[in-house]
C-alpha cells in the first residue's frame, strides 16, 4: 500500500509540472496573436489614413496642416475627428503618427512615371502615412510578460498615389 500512495504522489507532481508548462505555452500562444493582430491593425489604419490624405484636396497652406491633422486621427481612432473617441488600440495617439503630404516633403511631389515598362506617362502626387518611427513608436503592452515581452513595433509605411 505503501508504494501505491507514493505513485500518486509522483502523479500528482507529474501534472502539476506539465499543466504549469502547457499554461506557459497558452499565454505566449495567445500573446502571440495578440501583438499579430495588433500590428495587422496598425498596418489597416495607416493604409486607412493614407487613402484619407490622398483624396482630400490640401490646395491651400490651411487646408494642408488640417487635412493632416484628420488624416493622423484617422489612423489614431478611424475618424477625421478623434474628440471622445476611444482609439482602435490602447496606447495609440497622433504622437504614433507621421503624416508626409506632397505639399509639405518636396521629394515625394511629382514622381516621374515614364519608359517602355508602363503605358501611363507623367506625373503623380504621393502621400506617405507612417505609424512608429519617425514618429513615436508604438509599443505593444504584453499582458503576460514573463512570456512574452513588450514589444516595439518598427515604423509600418503606407505610400499611396494621390489623384491630379
């Protein structure tokens, strides 16, 4: 009797140890997706922004700093106007947000589309949304960081053609 008692005792330890191990592997599986579904988020909303920003007409200096203002907000909550408005993640704010226009960054005006590869000729306007550097990054907060740690997202860039 004496040994059957001490193989459930080694039992119990047994389970104990791989439900400790199989918990772990869950919580960084599950933290995984998360940073995954939160970059794919960030990457919707700076395309998000940058179609914003290249169908508005920015024609004077007025319109030029508002329409990047909304386009930053856009990538911030989804909405030209973020005023009560919870973000699509936490910890996002216009600070994430880089927003280059045509109008205000002379190298990308006027990009010359020429040669035998392509049957379009002349020129177009484009419009850069960056979320993280050169802005602030975004940093994704774990809720398990003993498994997973916090994580910086590099800068996710969206250029788009904007319409002359």
């Amino acid at each position: 009797m004496n040994t059957r008692s001490k193989s459930k005792g080694a039992a119990a330890v047994e389970m104990a140890l791989i439900t400790m191990l199989l918990v772990t592997t869950s919580l960084g599986v599950a933290e995984l997706g998360r940073a995954i579904h939160y970059y794919d988020t960030l990457a919707k909303q700076a395309r998000s922004a940058a179609r914003y920003l290249a169908q508005r007409d920015s024609t004077t200096p007025a319109l030029q700093v508002q329409t990047r203002t909304q386009a930053a907000n856009v990538a911030v909550c989804g909405l030209a106007n973020c005023t009560g408005i919870t973000p699509v993640l936490p910890n996002l704010t216009v600070a994430n947000v880089s927003v280059q226009a045509p109008e205000n960054v002379a190298a990308l005006g006027n990009i010359s589309v020429s040669g035998s590869v392509s049957p379009f000729y002349g020129t177009m306007d484009v419009v850069v949304v960056t979320i993280g550097p050169p802005a602030t990054a975004y940093q994704f907060t774990s809720l398990a960081s003993f498994v997973i740690p916090n994580i910086t997202f590099p800068s996710i860039s969206v250029a788009m053609p904007r319409p002359l």
